[in-house]
C-alpha cells in the first residue's frame, strides 16, 4: 500500500518518499499510526532530528531493551496519543536506536519497503537486509 502523495493543500504531487531499496515508500502502519509526521510512513524532514525512518516490528525483547536505555515504548501515554507498542505492532523506529540495538544483539525485525532511504545515512543496507522480512 502506498502512501497519497499529494500535499495537504491539494495541490500538485511532491516528491515520492524512497524506500532503502529505492522505490516509492510503502505505509509502515496506522494501527497504530506512525511515523514523525504520523502518517503511518516512516517519512522524515529537516526537523526530524532522531530520523524516525526504519520501520520495524515490535518484538518484547526490544521493548525491553529500548526501555532499558531510556526509551520506554511499551507504556501508554494518552496525553500525547500514544497507545503504548505491543509485539507485533509496526513502528518508524529511529534509525540510530536500531542501529544500536543491532549492535547488542537485540535489533528487530524491518520491513525494507516501508524503510525510508534516510534510514542508511545510520544503518548499512546490508544489515538491514539480514533482518528483513520483506524480501523473496
């Protein structure tokens, strides 16, 4: 599934978003809705500055590790519209903490297709590929 890529104001298309494996970046997830901009897709800009672009699949184990380095991903908080991530739930992960976690051993599994291509400025194309679960 691929994302609209008119803007807001209806007016002409912008550029369409790539994916690590240069083609058009497909929607991460909106159950629940992700990304920096929170349009489900792992989109990112100027003023994402922990670049929120590597899409991935919650496993407990990395809930508990990235609640261990200060990051709890696992708990609610409504008061900004977060529903907590269980396993299972897609995420725009920021590409330095799966870079991180991928160096202790605890990286999750990506979705290369919904990965945004500003994910490699972080993450060796390769290693990503060693956790993907989108490819043939």
């Amino acid at each position: 599934m691929l994302r609209d890529d008119r803007d807001s104001g209806g007016g002409p298309p912008r550029r369409t978003s790539r994916n690590v494996l240069g083609e058009p970046l497909q929607l991460c997830s909106i159950k629940p809705t992700t990304g920096f901009y929170r349009n489900g897709c792992c989109d990112t800009g100027t003023e994402d500055v922990g670049s929120h672009t590597v899409c991935v699949v919650m496993t407990a184990e990395f809930l508990n590790f990235s609640k261990s380095r200060g990051n709890d991903l696992s708990t609610p908080l409504p008061e900004f519209g977060f529903p907590g991530l269980k396993p299972g739930d897609r995420w725009c992960l920021c590409a330095p903490r799966w870079q991180e976690a991928f160096k202790a051993n605890q990286a999750p599994r990506v979705v290369l297709r919904a990965t945004h291509e500003g994910a490699l400025t972080y993450c060796s194309l390769t290693d990503l590929k060693r956790f993907a679960m989108d490819l043939a």
